[in-house]
C-alpha cells in the first residue's frame, strides 16, 4: 500500500508541478506584455517590469492554484488511466473510493502549501510590487525598503509606514523644519483618516515642539492636519484586501467591527483566502470522475478540454457569487462555501455512478 500511495503521489505531484509551471508561465508572458506599455513612464524601465512579474508571481500560483490542481489530477490520472495502470489497480481489489482516498491524501501537501503561501509569501510581495511600480511611474516619494514610504512638502517630510485601501494611513510620522533648516516640530499617529475636505484627522499624537529654550512633549488625542499628500500618493500606499494576509484580515475586520465601518469586503476575501485550500481538495477530488467509468475512454486532450472549461467556469461563479452576495446582504460564508458544496456532491454523485 505505501508503495502504491508514493507511486500514485509521485504521479500527482508531476502533473501539478506540470500544469502549474506551464500556466504560470503563459500568464506571467502576458503580464510582462502589458507591462511593457508603461516602459518609459517616469523612472519605470524594462527591469522594473521584469522585477514586478517576479514579485506578483507567487500571487499568480496561489490565483491558479485551484485550476491548476485540476489540471493536473486530471493529466496525471489520465496517463495512469490510459496505462491501464488505474484498470490494474482495480483488479487487484482496490476500491475507486480507496484510490480516490490516497489521491485526497497526496493532495494535502498541496493544499497546506498553498495556506501558507497565502498567509506568508505572496501578501508582502503584493504590497512591495505595487508601492514599487506606482513609485516609478510617477516619482511621487521614495520607498525605502524597511522604512515605509517618504515624501517631502515645502519644509515638511512625512513616512507612512502602511497604508489600507479607503481607510486611511497607519504609522504617520511628519517633521517639520523652519526656514532655517532647524527643526520645529514632530508628530507622529498611530492612524490618520481623510476626511471629505481632503484634511487628515489623525489620531493618538504625540507631538514634540522645538521651541527656543525648551523642547514641549504632548500627547493629543486627536489633531488635524492640512493636506500632506496627493490623491496618487495616497492611493499607491493603499493595500487592497488581497494584499493582506489571512491573520492580517481577522484582526483588520475586528478593527472595522469596533469602529461601526462596514467590514462586509474583507470578510469575503477571508472566506476566500480560508476556503483556497478546500477549494484545491476539491478540484483534486472532482479529478476522479474524468478518469473513471465511461470518462475512461475518452482522450488526454478532451480530459483536459473539460476540466479547462469546468475549472474556468467554477472560478467566475465562485468570483460572481461572492460579490452578489455582498449586494443583497448573503454572508461571505455561505456565498463562499456554497460552490464547495456543489462541486462535491457533483463529484460524490459521478463516483457513486461508477461501477
């Protein structure tokens, strides 16, 4: 049995790392393609370009991830299937459902893979690809690479540390200097808002005043300021909720929750994020039917065909069902774990159909 569970594994494995290197690919190509209209913009240059594909990839992995695990299942137990190796298997008294619990099985790897790339690896790679090329494109601030993002207005410098998407700024630091170059003053927020009027409201300060003879320490609660930055500016340090990552998004709609503001978006891009791994599963186990009962006959390239247009087609609905929901008021939950549902009990029905 170990030696079946390493062989069909191993088989597995091929497929996907197949699929997957291949799709990546074909749509990393097109991303550099339209990248390269903006080549010449401000300081954005053709390596910029490549650095921003090569930091937006993992994130087109995780976007495939799905898609790709179907693909792949369906490649490799296909080559098995026209082997008659799966035939073989069968008369040897192994079950469909047995096999189908070692392909689930093999799965796992992949589906804990994909958790922690979304958790982990893609949500910074996101943000800094992004901050990166806005930055070239319009040479709007400097972006240091541990120190967040720098501006300079007249005799004023501001960093912002992070910055979320509609909500404001988060980590706000501006030193003010006369017109001697000494400085006057030195505020730092722990948040700042925008208000309708373009002024910033900020909020927990602490202000240090430069003055003659002495330096004056305050903490204000809240202090508003006139404008810093420019729409643009501000717009390039946002992080959208796929720039997050899955902890990141609890605590950010915990946040959301105490302050009265409307967290319904980013609880739809945790159920996404939470359910991606299931979503994987899922795909591996809809895989058995193209490969079992009268599925068995058809060729490699209609196999494909099919699970192309079935993996296609699950990823739209899922997308357009999710931010249905949101506009008649479904929870994320249900909008998100009703596709699951269908497709495994479409696949449970197809396998029991089996002989």
């Amino acid at each position: 049995m170990k030696i079946l569970n390493r062989y069909i594994g191993l088989r597995l494995a091929w497929g996907w790392l197949l699929v997957l290197l291949i799709l990546t690919a074909m749509f990393s190509i097109m991303e550099l393609v339209g990248q390269l209209d903006d080549i010449g913009e401000g300081s954005y240059q053709i390596i910029d370009a490549f650095i921003y594909v090569g930091y937006t990839m993992p994130g087109r992995i995780l976007d495939l991830a799905a898609i790709s695990s179907l693909l792949g299942s369906i490649v490799a137990l296909g080559t098995l299937a026209n082997g008659h190796e799966l035939l073989a298997m069968r008369a040897c008294g192994f079950s469909v459902f047995r096999i189908s619990r070692v392909v689930l099985s093999a799965g796992l790897v992949l589906m804990v893979g994909v958790l922690l790339l979304a958790q982990f690896v893609v949500p910074p790679l996101e943000q800094r690809a992004w901050v990166n090329r806005e930055i070239a494109l319009s040479d709007l601030g400097t972006l240091l690479p541990e120190g967040g993002f720098w501006a300079r207005d007249k005799n004023r410098f501001i960093n912002v540390r992070s910055s979320t998407y509609g909500q404001g700024l988060d980590d706000l630091s501006v030193y003010e200097f006369d017109k001697k170059g000494k400085p006057s003053r030195f505020i730092t927020a722990r948040n700042a808002e925008i208000d309708p009027d373009g002024r910033w409201i900020c909020r927990d300060i602490r202000q240090i005043t430069f003055q003659e003879r002495k330096i004056v320490d305050q903490r204000i609660p809240t202090l508003t300021l006139d404008v810093f930055l420019n729409t643009k500016q501000v717009d390039l340090l946002s992080v959208t909720p796929s720039m997050f990552s899955i902890s990141a998004l609890y605590q950010y709609v915990r946040v959301l929750q105490q302050r009265g503001q409307n967290p319904d978006q980013y609880i739809l891009s945790l159920w996404q994020k939470l359910t991606l791994p299931l979503k994987v599963g899922a795909m591996i186990f809809f895989s058995l039917p193209f490969v079992f009962g009268q599925a068995r006959e058809s060729s490699s390239g209609r196999r494909v065909t099919l699970g192309t247009i079935v993996g296609i087609s699950y990823y739209y609905f899922d997308q357009a069902l999710g931010y249905t929901g949101l506009l008649i008021g479904l929870h994320p939950a249900f909008t998100t774990l009703l596709p699951l549902a269908i497709i495994i009990m479409l696949t449970l029905w197809l396998m029991l159909r089996i002989p």
